[in-house]
C-alpha cells in the first residue's frame, strides 16, 4: 500500500501505524467488541482441554488402583470364609483384612481429594471464561498474552522463570505448570539415556496411546534393545527381545527385524545402515516423539501458542511489498527479525492492505477516503463529517483527546 500528501502535512509513520491498527475495536463499539470476545473463545480450547484431560486421567488411576485393591480384599475375604480356621489364626487375619480396608479408606480419601482439585481447577477455567465480557476485554487480552508467554517459557525450559511469571501475573490455575514439569521428567530421563520413566509414562497411559497407534513405547524398547548390544550383552539383548519385542512383530516387522540385526554388528561398525541406530540423536528422536505423543495426548498444540500467533499476524501483514527496497520502515517486515519468521509463512490473499476506520469500523475507500489530523492520525471521511455536525465543525480525535477543525485535515489518496 502506497500513500501521498502534502509534505509537512502527513506523517507516514503515525498514518502506518495507525492503518495496521485500524481493526482494534474502540471502547465505545460493544458490538465489535462483543464480535472480538466470541472470536477468541474460539481460540481456547488448549485453555480448558488440558485441565478435563488431567481430570480424566486422575479419575482413570483411582478407579484402577481402587478396583484392584477391592479385588484382592474380596479374594481374601473369600479364601478366609472357605477356610477352616479359629482362635488366635483367625484373630490375625481379620486384623490384617480390617487394616487393609483402612488402607484402602486412606486412598479413597486420597484419591478424592485430588479428583476435587482438579475439579476445582476446570471450574476456575470456565469460570474465568464466564467472566470475559465487554467491558473486561483488555484484561482479557492482558492475562491471554501472559499465558502465551508462561506456555513458551515452559516449552523452551525455563520452568523457574515459568513459575514466577505466572505467580507474579496470578494466572497459576490459568496456566499448565504441572503439566510440563511432568514432561520434563521424562525428557530429562531421556536426555540422560534412561527409558525408565518414559516406559512408566506409557503403562500410565496405556489404553490411550494403543487407541491412537503410538509407536513410542516400541521406539523405547528398540533403544534399550541397541543399548545392550553397545555393552556388548548379547544374550541378555535377545531375552529382552523375546520378553517385550516379540509382542510388536506381527505390526512392526520390518523395524524390529532391523534393529535384531545388531547383534551381528558392534557399535563401531562402519555398515551405514546400523551405524545409524548407534548415533547419539536417536535419543534426540525419542524426545521429539515423546513430545508430539504428550501434546497428543492433553490436546496442546505442538508449536507454543505465541509462535502461532505471531505466524498468523505476520501471514496478514505479509504481501510481495514488503520485500521491496521502499517498503516504509513502520512496516514490520522491514526489520529482518521479522521477515526471517516471515520466510516459511505464506503471502497475504490480498496485494494491498485495507484501510478501516478505527471509530466507525467500516472500509476507507475512494467512496469513503481517508482523512489525516494534524497529529498524523486517520479516520474515514464519513465518521469525520459526522463528528464535525455534532461539534460546530470541530474534530476530536478519539485517541489522543487533540482537537482541530474540519478544515485542517488533510485527504490522505492510496494508490
């Protein structure tokens, strides 16, 4: 997009920046704040999703823990009723049954409690969502941008920083702290060349990861497989096979016969097919997949929330000008930050930017023309004239509060 005016008159850096700006709702428009408000509970899913997914989780390791629990106490009670036992003997074991039953309390409290804080951490998320209204719409956009910042820190590792933020911004039952800090076991197990705790994650989370065909807990059982060859334990690499490798055969064949095939080779070989499975970045492989099945798995996104915003506004903004030697300065993609996340990001559908009017939201066209105040601000020519009638030809800007008259604007022509 190309403007001229008058030199001295029109200032391109206030008229740019106020043209990229022109969609921002104004206080006293509720119903396009009330449109802005219904557009971004669109964009919340990850907001809630996460907490109802730790919930169900929650639910699902009580429920089994309980259920397992029940089963050996009614086994036992059973065992005890068909006996034929007295006195001190059958003293013993009733002691022993009523103190698993305690025990079992015990957890059923425990289990409870927990279920009510995750609970409580759903309802405090719908409840935030309740709230968002449009007179609230800039706190909103506030603690939104907060939580894009704390959901980047964790996702880049900086869980400390993370946490203090968002205790600082008082956004923690907003943000998924506790969700990460579980990811992070498991990636630094990972880093360090243990598959314990991933191989404990997976059992965690079994029947979901058989419903979406997760290959993760093969991978890992490869791993450890070709770890055992590297220390030279061949035989104990077979058992291990046969033990927990067998059972993927039948899916996994091709993979499985591969990895197998390193019991004929060391960790030095030079055969480029197995050296391969040697390298250190497979391990580097493990972390990627395990972050894609975690993020599967809660529903959050794999790229953080502030790199998908950003791409989506740089997609708006970025058209074929940009890259051009006169593209004006106030344009972002004139720094080269900007256009090196601009890169792999598709051109704008339109060539030209629109133009639209901050106070009356409608489009500054040749039938509509922009008008620039003397403080380089613009606004439509309708929404203008009206505001002259009303004020004895006198304009008040609506941002800065300068007033002016009618006469001292300056038509701004786009080319």
């Amino acid at each position: 997009m190309d403007m001229e005016t008058d030199p001295g008159v029109y200032t391109p850096a206030s008229a740019t920046s106020n043209a990229s700006n022109a969609s921002t709702p104004v206080d006293s428009s509720a119903p396009a704040k009330l449109s802005q408000l219904t557009e971004s509970l669109k964009l919340e899913h990850q907001f809630v999703r996460v907490p109802f997914e730790q919930y169900r989780k929650m639910v699902r390791s009580n429920h089994r823990i309980i259920e397992k629990e029940v089963s050996s106490l009614l086994s036992c009670v059973g065992e005890a009723a068909e006996s034929d036992i007295a006195g001190d003997e059958a003293a013993q074991r009733i002691n022993s049954l009523v103190y698993r039953l305690q025990g079992l309390k015990r957890k059923l409290e425990e289990g409870s409690q927990m279920e009510n804080m995750q609970a409580q951490r759903c309802r405090a998320r719908l409840d935030h969502l309740e709230s968002m209204n449009a007179e609230n719409l800039s706190v909103l956009n506030c603690n939104r941008l907060n939580r894009m910042l704390v959901d980047y820190m964790l996702r880049m590792s900086y869980y400390d920083t993370a946490t203090k933020f968002a205790d600082f911004s008082n956004i923690m039952e907003l943000v998924d702290i506790e969700v990460f800090y579980e990811a992070k076991k498991v990636i630094d197990a990972i880093h360090n060349k243990e598959v314990s705790p991933a191989l404990a994650w997976c059992a965690e989370n079994k029947s979901r990861l058989k419903k979406s065909k997760s290959k993760f807990e093969f991978h890992l059982r490869l791993q450890e497989f070709v770890e055992m060859v590297r220390d030279e334990k061949r035989m104990q690499a077979i058992m291990y096979a046969r033990k927990y490798l067998s059972s993927w055969g039948s899916s996994h064949m091709k993979e499985f016969q591969r990895v197998a095939t390193t019991v004929a080779f060391k960790s030095n070989t030079e055969c480029a097919a197995y050296k391969l499975l040697f390298e250190a970045k497979q391990w580097d492989y493990l972390v990627d997949q395990f972050k894609q099945e975690f993020c599967k798995l809660y529903g959050i996104t794999l790229e953080p929330l502030l790199n998908i915003y950003l791409q989506a506004g740089i997609c708006v903004l970025k058209t074929p000008f940009c890259y051009q030697d006169d593209c004006p300065k106030e344009d972002p993609l004139s720094q080269e930050s900007f256009r090196k996340l601009s890169q792999p990001l598709p051109f704008s559908k339109q060539r030209h930017s629109k133009l639209v009017c901050y106070i009356t939201k409608e489009l500054m066209d040749t039938e509509n023309p922009p008008l620039v105040l003397p403080n380089g601000y613009v606004y439509s020519t309708k929404a203008l004239e009206e505001m002259a009638k009303k004020n004895n030809g006198r304009i008040t800007c609506p941002r800065t509060g300068v007033t002016c008259d009618y006469t001292d604007l300056t038509k701004a022509y786009i080319s």
